[in-house]
C-alpha cells in the first residue's frame, strides 16, 4: 500500500473530536456546586410540568422508551417498588431543570394527564400481555381505580437537586454533572449535554440551521442525528471562525471545552450576534454548494475519487475559508476550476499533515484554513 493511500486513510479516519484525550475541567468546578434532596409526588411533578416550573432540556431527545417499558413503570408505582431518584437542577430564575429522569417523569405524565402515549400518539394503555399484572392489564388511568389513581399520583419520588452557586456566568460545573451522571446507561455525547445545559437563542439556531436543505445535502445524510453530532459540526464553524482562534498559532485547545466556552457565551446569544452566524452559515454552505459542490466536505482516495464519508477537518477547513472569502468580498463565482482547486487541496501533502495530525492544535487548524483560503480562493487566513 503507497504512502499516498496510507495518509488519505488515516485524514478519513480523523475522529470528531478525540474525547478520550481531551482535557477535562478542573475537579475545583465541582466545588461550586450544592446539592440538596427532596421527595416530590408526582402530582406535584404534573403541576410543576404544566406550570413551566420543570423544564426538560430545550428540544430534548425525544422520548425513547417503547409501551411495555412504560408499561412496566407503572406498573411498578402501583405495586409500590422502590423508584430510582431523578436529577434536577435549580435554574436562576428557581425553576427546575431535569437533568436525568425525564423518561420516567414523561412516562408518568403521559399516562395520567394526557391519556396519550407519546411514542404512537395513540391512548396510552397498559400492554395487555403476563408481565403486567391482571388488574391493570390492557388499561389506561381513566380505566383504574379512584384508589390506584390516587396511588400513582400520590407517590413520591427522590429528587437530588443541584444549584451551581459560583461561578453565575457560566455553567461548567452543571456540564461535568451531565457528564458523570448517567442511571439511564446510555453515556450522553458533549453536544446532548450542551444542549440541556446552554439553553437560549444559539442552541435554538443550531436546529434551525441543521434542517436546512443545502446542509443536509453537503453532510451526506437527509436524517439529522439523534445524538446531535450534526449539530456540533455547525457549533464547531461558528467557534474556531473566531478572531481568537486566528490570532493565535501556539499551543493545543481542548475543543469540547473551546465550544462550551463559546455556547455558554452570552454575548452569542443576544440577537444581533445570532443574526450574523445564521446569515453566515447559510451564505458559506449556499456558495459551497453553487461552486464547489456537494462533495466539498469530503475526502478523496489516490484515484481522486471522492469518499462517502463527511469528514470533520475538510468540514472546518473548508467552510471558515469560504466564509472567510465572503467576508472578503471575494467574488466565488468568478474562480475558475473550482472544483478542481479543492481536489488539489485535498492533495497537498501540508494540508494533509495539517487535517491528520493534532488537528486541535492551533497551529494545524490554522495551517488548515490558511491553506484553503490560498488554494481555492488566492488569498492568505490573515
């Protein structure tokens, strides 16, 4: 196998984000936060839910569990089973924000307030098979007792309930609490958690812009992911476009914590700042498209060939320097050979070094642009 093959295979293998040897927050963040535990009945988990005093975090994966799983929970209040806690955090304004349990509270909630079942929007009834046992078999609340309705909505359930008092601008002990509290077993990826815990306007735009056609078209993939790393990509364009990044040339950044810092920013989320990354990201992804075309976030094999595989520092590297050009007043249009510019890009044997080796450190991710704005548009990443 040629060298050539060996570096094309290992720039297609670049991982996300390298997790596994990112560089954590400080365990002193965790000192910041207090904990505090409370027995709340559902009745009153119903109330706070309606009353917006409980929030589910802002555009939460959707509800996952299937009819005899829920089934089964029910079933388990009415026999009076030991229910494990739930995890909330107080919010500034003293609502409560469910960090881990929002599964069992939907499930409840479904069931005793709206009648449907969220999975099939069809009247939630308990599954009508032996794992249920025969007095609730096959029913929904309205079909039980007075006294089993009273028993759901009079149960209680244990709620840890976690306020970060210090420091107030920023959320970095609420994030490392998503990180390392996982009773469901399904371990939440950084954008997941983002997006429970950096609510506001840029998280609101990061699913407006994820549906977008053109987007959807130049990732590869119609579906959007359910773990969000779609999402993290244009997260990602929107961080390492920033001034700080370009401005510097030294050292290594842990970037799941550069792109918290960055969501968890206010000033990226006031208005003006919003309309600008939105009319950016669709003005670079439109010009891609029209003059590049849709391949322009993928690899090529020796033959020239593209790859199916989007691929995360093509992405970056790419779409900052035509959003760069843009800024420039660089007429895209114009560029003859565009198309081919980018084959000759993905060729180069710096760009290649720069894409596939410590990709987050600020020397390769401005070597990588930089190399991009000279080859496909004749100007310098300045």
């Amino acid at each position: 196998m040629s060298e050539e093959t060996n570096n094309n295979e290992e720039l297609e293998n670049v991982e996300l984000l390298n997790e596994d040897t990112d560089s954590e927050y400080s365990n002193d963040d965790l000192f910041n936060i207090t904990s505090w535990g409370a027995d709340l009945s559902f009745r009153e988990l119903i109330n706070m839910y309606d009353d917006d005093e409980l929030l589910k975090p802002e555009l939460q994966r959707k509800y996952v569990w299937e009819k005899p799983e829920a089934s089964r929970f029910i079933e388990s209040i009415l026999l009076g089973l030991p229910i494990p806690s739930i995890f909330l955090a107080n919010t500034s304004d003293n609502n409560k924000l469910i960090i881990d349990g929002y599964q069992r509270i939907m499930t409840v909630y479904d069931f005793v307030k709206k009648g449907v079942f969220s999975k099939d929007n069809k009247i939630f009834k308990l599954t009508n098979n032996k794992k249920i046992n025969h007095r609730w078999r096959g029913k929904s609340f309205n079909e039980l007792t007075e006294l089993d309705q009273k028993k759901i909505r009079q149960t209680t359930i244990h709620a840890i309930i976690f306020e970060q008092k210090h420091p107030k601008e920023n959320d970095s002990s609420l994030f490392q609490i998503f990180e390392r509290i996982n009773t469901s077993g399904k371990i939440l990826k950084s954008q997941e958690i983002r997006n429970c815990v950096y609510q506001g306007n840029l998280n609101k735009l990061l699913f407006k812009l994820n549906s977008n056609e053109i987007w959807r078209t130049l990732y590869g993939n119609t579906e959007e992911d359910s773990r969000m790393t779609d999402l993290e990509f244009i997260l990602r364009f929107f961080a390492l476009a920033q001034d700080e990044i370009k401005n510097k040339n030294e050292g290594q950044i842990s970037l799941k914590l550069f792109l918290n810092d960055f969501m968890g920013n206010k000033e990226n989320n006031r208005k003006a700042k919003i309309e600008m990354l939105e009319s950016d990201f669709i003005n670079t992804i439109t010009q891609i498209n029209d003059f590049i075309g849709i391949n322009a976030f993928k690899n090529i094999n020796v033959e020239n060939s593209y790859l199916n595989r989007f691929h995360p520092t093509i992405f970056d590297s790419v779409s900052i320097a035509t959003n760069y050009a843009i800024k420039r007043e660089i007429d895209i249009s114009s560029i003859q050979n565009l198309a081919q510019k980018h084959i000759d890009l993905l060729n180069n044997p710096e760009f290649k070094e720069y894409s596939s080796n410590r990709t987050t450190n600020l020397e390769n991710i401005n070597g990588r642009i930089n190399l991009a704005c000279q080859i496909l548009f004749g100007i310098n990443y300045e």
